[in-house]
C-alpha cells in the first residue's frame, strides 16, 4: 500500500477473473469519512484507517464491485454506486452531477451506462475505472472496452467537461496512476485523434 498523497492511499491485487491481471485501489481519508474508491482485497491497513471513522464505498461502475460487498460486513461500509449499470448491488444509486456523495466528491459521465469519473476537489485528483486506463505510461481511452457502436472520439466528446477541472493526479484502476503532468496526459487523452 502506498501513500500517494498525505491521507490518499493506493494498492494493487490480482482480479480474481480477469485474466490474473492486477487491478489498483484508492483509500482516501477525509477526516471523519474514510472514502474507499473500487476496492479490491483491502489491505489490514485500510482497517487502522477506518477505525473511528464513517467508511463507504464508491465504485466508478457498479461492476467494479470487487470486495465492496464484503467492506460491508467488515467495515461497516457503506456502498455507492452510479445509477444506469445492471443494478446487482444493495447500494446507494447516485447519477453525474449529483450532489451528496460522501467527502464532497463529485461525479461526472464517463463512457459507459452506469459509470462514472470521481472528482476529489479537495485533493485535484480525478480517479477513473474503465473509461481511461494508463497503458505503457500513456493514459489513454481503451477502445475496445467502449459501449457497442461507441468510438473513441464520441467517449472523448462525453469527458470533455474534465478538462475543465484543475486535475493534479488522474487516479486510474487499471494502470499507474499518473503523478506528474496529470492534466496535460488528461488533455491528450481526451483530445488527441482516434483515427
């Protein structure tokens, strides 16, 4: 588990069934909230961080639920997850734009019906589940991971507002997270050609 930032922290493991690969984590403690985003097999740490605090769980897409329903049982967890996916989890529905999620985060469209880019203001970090992954240090919009009959220049299209955030840190379950020239890789990703 490493700390990114004071009081951000971020972990890989191997997925389950997704062809062995390593998958990353973000724990995040905002004071009386720990914010776990997407996790997967929570390190024992997560538990020191959660004592005393309210805990919940914000998943990118209800499909990244991962171990959050067992965060419930072991921590107390609650969990949010974005309106518009398959609907299998007892989670709290929340759609783009929509205010009250825990700590302040905000949440704007990503690619798919159900998923969503999580803005921790507080932080300028912007953390992304599938929508942009970080591929041999570049991120980039995965193409073959877009809704049927979705290019990447309309999922470009949908995330443009992101460009609009003072993003220091793009937070990506899938690949490094990226520390440095975080807006500038952002800006590419979402404007470069897809042809």
């Amino acid at each position: 588990m490493e700390e990114l930032r004071p009081g951000l922290w971020y972990w890989t493991a191997i997925h389950p069934t997704w062809y062995d690969n390593e998958v990353g984590s973000y724990a995040w403690d905002a004071g009386s909230t720990l914010v776990l985003i997407d996790p997967l097999s929570p390190p024992r740490l997560v538990d020191e961080l959660a004592r005393g605090k309210e805990v919940a769980t914000i998943l990118t897409c209800d499909w990244h639920d991962r171990s959050a329903p067992e965060l419930v049982e072991r921590l107390g967890s609650r969990i949010h997850a974005p309106v518009g996916g398959d609907g299998g989890l007892d989670a709290e529905l929340f759609e783009p734009g929509q205010a009250g999620l825990p700590a302040g985060i905000e949440a704007f469209a990503a690619t798919h019906p159900g998923e969503v880019a999580l803005w921790i203001g507080e932080l300028d970090a912007l953390v992304i589940g599938d929508a942009l992954i970080t591929k041999e240090g570049t991120l980039i919009v995965p193409p073959t991971w877009l809704p049927e009959n979705d290019t990447v220049a309309e999922a470009q299209r949908r995330m443009a507002p992101l460009l609009e955030l003072p993003v220091e840190l793009v937070l990506t379950t899938h690949g490094e997270p990226v520390r440095e020239d975080a807006a500038e890789a952002l800006r590419k990703a979402l404007l470069q050609s897809s042809s």
